[in-house]
C-alpha cells in the first residue's frame, strides 16, 4: 500500500489487509474501512505478529492503538 519508510511521529493512513489472515468473523464491509492516526511505536520481530517484519503500533484518531504491517499503511505527512 506505501512506501515502507515510517517514523515514529509520522502521520499515517492504514488499513487491514485480511488476506494474510484469516479471520472467523470480520465486517464485510472491511475493504472500505480504513484508519488515520500517529505511528507511537515500531516492534521488530515480533512473533505473534510477523517474525521478520516491523510491525506499527498506530495511535488512531478515534482513540485506539492499532497494529499495521507496514504494506497496510501509506505516510500522510513526516515528522
């Protein structure tokens, strides 16, 4: 979905993309669901998620942290 270069501080637009995972129950309107917010924090290889990718822990705009693999975001604005 982006370019893969984020910061700590960079202003991002996220969203799931379920094909890698499955999952038992999901909106089924989920392709249009999409999350603006801060990335807080950046955890490399972390084996619940990925074991050799950086994964994003994103402050969202409504409040929530949310965790994206960096194909799933695109940079707004550097900080």
């Amino acid at each position: 979905m982006g370019n893969y270069n984020y910061g700590i501080g960079d202003l991002v637009l996220c969203r799931y993309d379920f094909e890698y995972l499955y999952y038992p129950t999901y909106l089924s309107d989920s392709q249009d669901m999409f999350f603006l917010g801060i990335i807080v924090d950046q955890k490399e290889n972390q084996i619940v998620y990925f074991d050799r990718d950086i994964v994003y822990e994103v402050l969202c705009m409504d409040g929530h942290r949310r965790f994206f693999a960096k194909w799933e975001m695109v940079s707004i604005r550097k900080a």
